[in-house]
C-alpha cells in the first residue's frame, strides 16, 4: 500500500481499536492500531553503531507477550476496522 492510502484508511480509526491487517506473504494479523501516524524513522548514529532508516509503518499492538511493533506499509495489502 502507499503511505497516502494507509493514513486515509486510520484517520477515523480510534487507537485501540482491533484491525486486521493482511500482508502480501497471506499473513492475517489481529491486533490494536498504537498510533493514527505512519512515520519512518531516521537513520541514527551511535559510538560504534549505525541504526539504518526504517520504512514508514504502521506501529500496532499485537498480544501480551509481543507488545507494540511495526507494520511496513510496503507489505500490507488490506486494512480493515474490525471492532472498537
């Protein structure tokens, strides 16, 4: 999907909420939408390390255990709201 697509889509979506995200490996992922931003990350630099640029994605919440992480748009094929 393209960066304009995927913040049209989340605009009205309230964080929180449950969507369902299917990615082009077939990959269908229920989680919680963490942010209504889609933001890439820039390239960092450290004493001996060099953190690279990130795509922009969509940053989610998926179980307990798995906390908050990042949904590349680039993968995802389809958005979908599914409850509050």
């Amino acid at each position: 999907m393209k960066l304009e697509e995927v913040e049209d889509i989340i605009k009205n979506i309230p964080i929180g909420a449950k969507i369902q995200i299917i990615q082009k490996s077939g990959t269908i992922m229920d989680v919680r939408l963490s942010s209504n931003k889609v933001n890439e990350t820039s390239e960092k630099h450290y004493e001996n390390i060099t953190v690279p640029k990130l795509p922009p994605a969509l940053l989610v919440n998926g179980h307990i255990r798995q906390g908050n992480y990042r949904v590349d748009i680039e993968d995802i094929v389809k958005i979908a709201w599914v409850e509050e």
